[in-house]
C-alpha cells in the first residue's frame, strides 16, 4: 500500500470559484491566472474545469501555455514575463499568444524580429511595484514604438498592484497608471483577485484573477475564502500512522520543541516537508483528525508531523486526517505558518498522489 497521503482537486469547485470570479469581473473579460500549474492544481484540471467557459489565461511559460493549445483551447493566452530571448519570439507567434513587454530588452527584440504574424501585447506599466514595467518616464516611447511596428494589432495597457489586499489599497497606483493611460481610449487590465474583489470599480477590461480560482482569501485576515463565496479546490489528506502516549516533561519530535505538561496522547501524521507541509508550521497550527480539530505538536519532520489527540478518544491509526482543504481553510493553515495559501498550494510535492474529483455534467 502506497503512503496514505494524498492530495485531491475538486473540479466543481474550481469551475464554481472561476464563475464566480468572472461574474465579478462584470462587463470586463476575465483572464484565468494559471500560472506555475495552475498554483499547484494542475493545468490539466483548470482546462478541464473551466477550460469551455474562460474568457483567457494567463502564466508565465511557454510551455505551459503550449498545453493548452494542444487541448483545444484558441482564447487568448497572456505572458505574464513576456518573452525572454528572441527564438521565444517565434513560438509566441505560433501559439498566438498575448506576452507582456515589460521593458526595453523586449521592445528591442521585437524591433529587431520585426516578425509578419499579428502579435496582440500587454504593455505593462510599472505603477509602483517597481518591479516590471515602464514608467513615466519611457511608456509613451514605448507605446509609440509599439505602434509603429506594423505586426503589432492590439495593445492593452496593464498594471499589477502590490497592495490592493492591505490598507493602502490601489488609489496611488491607479492614479499613476490613469495619468498614463487615461487619454488614450484603450482597454486595459488591472485587476488581480484582491483587486476584483475590493475595488471592482477599478476592473478595467481585462481581470486577471488567480488565488480565488483555487478557493484562497487574498486577504485572510479580513475575509475568509467562506465569508467570500469561495469554495476549497485542493484538499490535502492523509492518515494517522501511529500513536504514543508520553508524560508531562516528554519531548516531541526534532529539537524537543514541544514539551508536554501533562498526560497526552501523541498522533503521527503521514504528512511532512517533502510533501509540501510547511516545516515552519509551529505548535498549534490546525488540523482536522476524523473531522475534529485538533493541532500539531513540535516540528513538522520530512515526512511526518505529530498532532494532538489527547481528547480524541476515539482517533487512532488509519483515523483520516485532513491537513487543509474540506473542513479546513488553506488560509488558517498558512496563516499558523506565516505565510499564504499561495504558497502552500503551490509547494504541493510532486510524489503526492494526486485525485480528480470530476464535474458532475
Ligand atoms: C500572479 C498574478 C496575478 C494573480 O494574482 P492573485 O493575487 O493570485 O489574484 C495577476 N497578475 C499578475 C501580473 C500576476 O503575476
């Protein structure tokens, strides 16, 4: 029997929480953020799960974006980088693909390509990321070198913001980006999942949602994935292997990190690091045993964890554990550990074994 853990991805609800984000997005396309597999689900299971109704996409590689041409798919697909060398160039055409050109490297390569094919870019602004794009300074060259080169058809102005989950929020950098763009009379996208949710007036035409698609808050802190209308996409599960019960001053796991201050009853998850549980999740960090929660104990090992079971009875080997997902927001979870949904999702170990929960159509 293969190690009891595994990872499974539930296709309705993915297809639900894409909806739902479109239906947000208004009057404005909705372009699926897909990138780095689909945050970890599987670009084969977000084609499956909203594949048909996606207005576009939107990662990073080429490859992956090859993918989803090999399955049919003919919307449009955004290069988030753009491209990086001028032999990208070619399969950007062949694919038809929409890539960002971020900076001059880009202009350059297209400028010396001067390739035949209708190329449609996003042309990005930096807006105060200061992370990729033009600024004041050089996005009217840009866009003017842009527009003189005859392959190029459509070019839609974008910006990302880096605070529209915080209280900052988005008003400096659209102002930034509206000064630039606000006379030109083009689409643009702006949009991502925090924005959409929070500042829809801001949508643009162009959405690009990506962490609500897989049922995670943007900002935990201030609205649950529930309390939005999200549903959980990726639940991570395994079993209890075995159980110790230890005494006050007892130890658990590496470092002696936790130290018992009483009778305890010790579960041993199948579940660790090398699966993509965060290692810096602490003592107390939620986990769901036989439906109940209970938290883990000590520091989480390569490819076990312990938990609590001290008041549950009833749980002991092969009882189910759930580490996130039904019963249990991702969102708790990483916040335990100091860090994101993003992130635990896209960490997930390629030695998990991964279930398709299909749709029911
Ligand atoms: C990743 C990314 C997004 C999606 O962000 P979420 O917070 O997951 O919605 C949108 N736009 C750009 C440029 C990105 O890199």
């Amino acid at each position: 029997m293969p190690r009891p853990i595994r990872a499974s991805i539930n296709l309705e609800a993915l297809r639900h929480n894409y909806l739902f984000a479109k239906n947000r997005s208004g009057n404005a396309k909705a372009f699926a953020v897909v990138k780095a597999n689909a945050y970890g689900h599987g670009l084969e299971n977000a084609i499956a799960a909203f594949g048909d109704i996606a207005d576009g996409f939107a990662l990073l590689d080429i490859a992956e974006a090859r993918r989803l041409r090999e399955a049919g798919l003919q919307q449009p697909i955004a290069l988030l980088e753009g491209f990086f060398e001028p032999a990208d160039l070619a399969e950007v055409l062949e694919l038809g693909l929409t890539p960002a050109i971020h900076g001059e490297a880009q202009l350059k390569m297209l400028e010396r390509a001067r390739p035949q094919a209708p190329l449609d870019v996003l042309l990005k602004i930096n807006s105060g990321m200061n992370r990729l794009g033009f600024t004041a300074d050089n996005f009217g060259a840009a866009l003017a070198r842009l527009q003189s080169l005859p392959c190029v058809r459509f070019i839609t102005p974008m910006t990302h913001f880096a605070r529209a989950d915080d209280e900052v929020g988005i008003a400096g950098q659209l102002s930034v980006f509206r000064s630039l763009t606000g006379g030109l009379g083009m689409p643009v996208s702006l949009a991502n999942s925090a924005a959409l949710l929070r500042f829809p007036e801001a949508a643009g035409q162009i959405t690009r949602p990506g962490i609500i698609l897989y049922g995670g808050s943007p900002m935990p802190a201030q609205q649950t994935a529930e309390a939005i209308g999200l549903r959980p996409v990726m639940t991570l599960s395994s079993e209890i292997i075995g159980t110790q019960s230890i005494r006050a001053g007892d130890k658990v796991g590496y470092g002696g990190t936790f130290t018992a201050d009483g009778p305890m009853r010790i579960g041993t998850v199948a579940c660790g690091y090398a699966d993509g549980y965060p290692r810096h999740a602490p003592t107390g960090t939620p986990i769901l045993v036989g439906g109940r929660r209970t938290r883990v104990l000590g520091r989480v090992s390569m490819d076990m964890l312990a938990c609590d079971l001290t008041h549950l009875e009833e749980a002991g080997v092969g009882t189910p554990v759930t580490l996130w997902g039904d019963g249990l927001a991702a969102d708790e979870v990483a916040t335990a550990a100091g860090t994101i949904s993003y992130e635990l999702f896209c960490a997930l170990a390629p030695r998990v074994p991964v279930q398709v929960k299909g749709l029911s159509r």
